[in-house]
C-alpha cells in the first residue's frame, strides 16, 4: 500500500466513522426526545465525535521530551 492510497483509505474511514457518530447521536436524540430539530442538532454534534477521538489519540502519541 502506498502513501496515497494509505491517506485516501484513512480519510474515508475517518469520514465513515464521523457519520455513524451523528447518525447514532441524531437517532439516539429522536429516540428519547421525539423532537426533530433537537436530534438535528445532536447528529451535527455528532459529528465532532470522531475529529475529537483523533485529536486525542494524536495529542497522547505525540512524542514527550
């Protein structure tokens, strides 16, 4: 697997995983509160779930000194 195709493949992932977070927080949302827009703005909240994930997985991989 070269570099390209390595970036290209974590990209989707990334993007794979950032749409289930808000498709599970939207779902989750309407579930519990029956409110539409309340479970739109759970789902757009969803999506800061994965960015957040490699945030800190980068941050606690990163090298100390």
């Amino acid at each position: 697997m070269d570099g390209d195709t390595f970036a290209i493949t974590v990209f989707m992932m990334f993007n794979a995983l950032s749409m289930l977070g808000a498709l599970f927080c939207g779902h989750r949302s309407y579930r519990r509160h029956g409110r539409p827009g309340r479970a739109v703005f759970a789902a757009i909240g969803g999506l800061f779930i994965a960015p957040m994930l490699l945030m800190v997985c980068v941050a606690l991989a990163r090298p100390r000194r």
